[in-house]
C-alpha cells in the first residue's frame, strides 16, 4: 500500500509515538479488554490496591513488568516473562516441555508467574475480606503492602506474556536470533511478532472504527489512545461476531466440572455487552472457597493448574502454533546471506524501543532474509485473527482471574454458585 493512497486516520498511525509499539500496544490492549469485564465490585479495589488518586486504568501499569525488569530490585524477573522447554525447536520439534523437561530455575517462569501472583493477591483479599472495617469505605485501604500492588501489575503483564507464542519456545531466545525480512524490512521472527503484525493492523484499520460503537460499556473504557479503533473491531467483529460461539471455552480447565458451565450463549449475549463480565463470571464457582491450590494436575509438574486457574492448559495450544505456522519451515533451510551485507539503518528489532508503524512506511532496500509479509504467512496471520483471538483471550482470561478473586457477589448472583446469563 503506497502512503498516497492511505485515509488521514492511517497516516496518523503512521507516525505515532515510539511507545506504541506492539510490546505497548498488545499488553494495553489486554488490559483494556480485561477492564470491560470485570464485575462492577473489582475495579474500585484494583485502583486501591495500585493507589490511583484520579481516574482509574489498568492499562498504563500493563508494561510495568517490562520497564523494570532490568533495575538491579527487580533484574530476577527476566525469566518471569517466558517459559523454554529443552526439548522444544519448532517447526521441526514441539515439545512443552518433552522428556527432559523446562529450561531455567525450577518455578521461575511465566505460568507459575501467574499462579504466584495470584496466590499473593488471594491471600490479601482474604485477609481484607476478614478484616473488620471500621469505615463504610471498604475500598480505601491506605496500607497496601507493596508487594501486593508488584504482584498484581505483573499478573496483569504475564498473563498478556503468556499469549504471546514466542514467550513459550526457547529457540533462539524466542525468534529473537531469527532474522527475517518483514515488508522488505530486516528484522527478527520475535519482533514481527511483538510489533509488526499489530502495527500493520493499526495501519490498516476500517475507517469506521474511529468512530463510537453504540456500546457505551465499551466506549467507557476507552481513553483516546491510538489503538481505540482497534479494540472496538476485536468487540464488535470479534467478541460479538466470529468467536461468540467458542468464547465460553476460554477459561474451561481440564479438571472443571462441566455441568456448571453454559454450553453456548444466550440470545441476549449476542446482542448487547452490558452484561459481559456476567459471562466470564458464569465460568467460575463463585459459591465455593476463594483458594485455588495449583495442585498441578497434568501439567507437567509445574504445580500450576487446578479445576479453577490452569494457566499450562490455557498455554499449551498456544505453543502448538509455533510449529504449526510461526516458524515456517523454510527458515530451517533458509541460508543466511554473507555477513558482509550492509544493513545499514534498516534493520528493524522493533521492540518498545522502536517505531514500528514509521518503520514499516519508511523507503526501504530489500532485504536479503525469508520474507513474511507474504500472503502465505502474515496475509493467513491476518485473515484468521491469529492475533486478534490471542489478544481477546488473554483480556477475557484476565478478567475471569480478578473477577474471582476480587468479585462480590450479592444473594441473587451467587445462590447457584454460578451466574445464569
């Protein structure tokens, strides 16, 4: 597409802040998504927790985790955002984790990052729960410890971490030392993935999505960021359109017991979001105790999953798309050019770093790596919602962790230990 021929809105998104690369983007995104979910009783006790004084958001702190992970307090953290199985090297290989198991320190990944945090966070809801209140103002505790607020930043930024399939593999350190072209742009297989398939999404935007859905729970939750126009085609085409028949499996575990559960959605649904968080809510026993254990139950000893949260059973398809199609096959074969080939300012890593959207309608030479802005792979990347779906899961999955952790429910919507939509 020749930058004459685009609208005014795609040329402004072409020239965005640096910091709206997809590392920013995609993590925002989730947040925002996971914030039209939760249960009205959540977001009054998540601001508390992360001491906002004005309006409350959760997605400004959603890449907290990646802003800090390289201060000496917080350097542990790196290996928080993945998790490597030795076995695992697709396309030729998948393996999570295979015969001789995780890569790293035993417990120090991304999924018992997960069940960590939310550990820590349940273990403080309980205790405020029990407390006595002095005031009518249950939500104002002024002594959040501080690793309570860290714990529930880093759950809002692993569980978009967890989405992300090159978070899963530990070939090349996740695509990063796999170098490919990218629209005639050198780059590497992680960064096509971190920013340059959603900033080609940006760039190419129906012009209708500019403008207000006729949802005001949707649009209440939106904050004139560059990406706005993106979440209300992930709603309305994807949560109320392609994936309203399959959204309810999200959160399913395999231990669940699946007679709680609703089986499709109700002709209400299909037509109004109002009551959203109702339906994630509707996939958790909200009557029973708030503890979720990670008993551990066929994941592969990481002592993660149980009937309630099973973050290896949530990731463990997402992994499978890194042999399935990240990784073509022909970056296998593919010969590296001599390394005398002058690259000179056009190599794109394209990470939080880096302009993306500018990258990609900069002029450009031709690169000499495998090229992925190809129907074959980023055109079948796009017209599946690959993305997109990896996106609204994460958000929805989110919500359904804070929800029941944080949600309180009156008489009427915790009688059957579930709610009915």
């Amino acid at each position: 597409m020749r930058l004459s021929s685009l609208s005014p809105f795609v040329l402004a998104v072409a020239f965005i802040p640096h910091t709206y690369a997809w590392g920013t983007v995609g993590h925002e995104v989730v947040a925002t998504l996971a914030q039209m979910h939760l249960h009205p009783s959540v977001m009054p006790k998540l601001c508390a927790i992360l001491d906002y004084d004005g309006e409350c958001h959760l997605a400004p702190v959603a890449t907290w985790a990646d802003r800090i992970r390289r201060e000496a307090k917080y350097r542990w953290t790196g290996p928080l955002h993945y998790i490597n199985a030795v076995d695992d090297y697709p396309s030729a290989t998948c393996a999570f984790p295979g015969p001789r198991g995780w890569q790293g320190r035993t417990h120090i990944n991304v999924l018992n990052g997960i069940r960590n945090t939310t550990t820590v966070l349940q273990e403080f809801e309980g205790r405020r729960a029990s407390a006595s209140v002095p005031s009518d103002d249950s939500n104002d505790d002024t002594d959040v410890p501080g690793y309570v607020q860290d714990a529930l930043k880093f759950l809002i930024h692993f569980v978009g971490d967890m989405h992300m399939p090159l978070h899963l593999t530990g070939r090349n350190r996740g695509g990063n030392g796999d170098k490919v072209a990218f629209d005639g742009r050198t780059t590497n297989l992680h960064s096509v993935w971190d920013s340059l398939l959603i900033s080609e999404r940006l760039r190419t935007l129906p012009r209708n999505y500019t403008h207000p859905l006729p949802l005001p729970d949707v649009e209440a939750y939106l904050r004139g960021t560059i990406y706005d126009p993106y979440i209300r085609r992930l709603v309305w085409e994807g949560l109320l359109g392609r994936w309203q028949d399959e959204q309810d499996t999200w959160l399913i575990c395999p231990t669940s017991d699946s007679s709680t559960r609703p089986s499709s959605p109700s002709p209400q649904r299909q037509h109004q979001f109002a009551s959203t968080w109702q339906s994630v809510l509707s996939l958790f026993n909200l009557a029973s105790a708030r503890t979720s254990t990670g008993q551990g139950e066929g994941d592969d000893g990481l002592g993660v999953d149980d009937d309630i949260l099973c973050p290896y059973a949530w990731a463990k398809p997402i992994q499978q798309l890194n042999c399935e199609f990240i990784f073509p096959k022909e970056l296998d074969d593919f010969v590296p050019p001599h390394r005398s080939f002058d690259l000179g300012d056009e190599e794109c890593a394209c990470g939080d770093d880096e302009d993306a959207l500018t990258a990609l309608a900069r002029k450009r030479k031709q690169s000499p790596y495998l090229e992925l802005y190809t129907p074959d792979y980023a055109g079948m990347i796009k017209e599946q919602w690959i993305v997109e779906k990896l996106l609204t899961q994460a958000g929805t999955r989110l919500a359904a962790v804070l929800n029941w952790i944080f949600a309180e429910l009156d008489e009427d919507e915790s009688r059957s230990g579930c709610l009915t939509l």
